[in-house]
C-alpha cells in the first residue's frame, strides 16, 4: 500500500526559486533561494533531518 510521505512544489518567481514543502510531521513551510540548487539543498537537509528524528512505522 502506498502512503504521501510528503508532497513538494518548485516554483520560479522572478529571480528567486521557491519550495513549498508539506509533511505530516513537518507541516507546510517554504523556501527562498536565489537559485535552484540552494533551494534543493534546503529542502534536502530539512528532509533529511525529519525523516532522521521520526519514528519508523
């Protein structure tokens, strides 16, 4: 059975690239970056850290 873990959108406003993240634990947030890759690499390690912390089911 398949389960929405998290769900992701990547967005270009102007000159700034935005993610919206939204996971159960972690809730919505967002982030801005001048570029794409600082973007990614935001939403990476914030990723990374709450799936590290949260209890495996």
């Amino acid at each position: 059975m398949e389960e929405l873990i998290c769900n992701v959108e990547f967005l270009r406003s102007g000159s700034e690239t935005v993610a919206r993240v939204s996971s159960e634990a972690g809730g919505v947030r967002e982030y801005h970056a001048p570029s794409s890759n600082a973007v990614i690499d935001q939403v990476i390690n914030d990723l990374q850290e709450e799936f590290e912390s949260s209890p495996e089911t």
